[in-house]
C-alpha cells in the first residue's frame, strides 16, 4: 500500500527582511522540532548601528522629568 500523505521536508529555510537586514532561520527537524538550528543575519549597506548614539542614564532621567 503506497503512502499518498505528502513527507514533510526535513531541512528547510525561512528569510525574513526587514530594512536594516535580511535574517535566514535554518531548520532541521532531524535535531530538533523545537526552533531553528541556525540564524544568519545579512546586514544591509545601508545600515549602520554605529550612526545611532546611545542615551546615557543621566539623559533618560532628564526625558522622563520633562515628560512629567
């Protein structure tokens, strides 16, 4: 009796964009079924984390003050 139940594919990718990268989830449902196994992240030209300063605590208290 043959099988007509399509197999489900064992390895398989899932690509996500976005627009500061582009993030490829891995899955192997040989070794787990629980998440990815591998997440590659392709960052864009474009972007650059390195523009964005970053707020000091003293600043962030000084936003909240003002808000209030």
């Amino acid at each position: 009796m043959k099988n007509t139940i399509p197999e489900k594919p064992v390895k398989f990718e899932v690509t996500y964009e976005d627009d500061e990268c582009i993030s490829i989830w891995k899955y192997n449902t040989n070794k787990t079924t629980a998440g990815p196994v591998e997440v590659e992240h392709r960052w864009k030209r474009s972007y650059n984390p390195w523009d964005k300063k970053k707020k000091t605590l003293g600043e962030l208290a000084k936003e909240m003050k003002k808000k209030k």
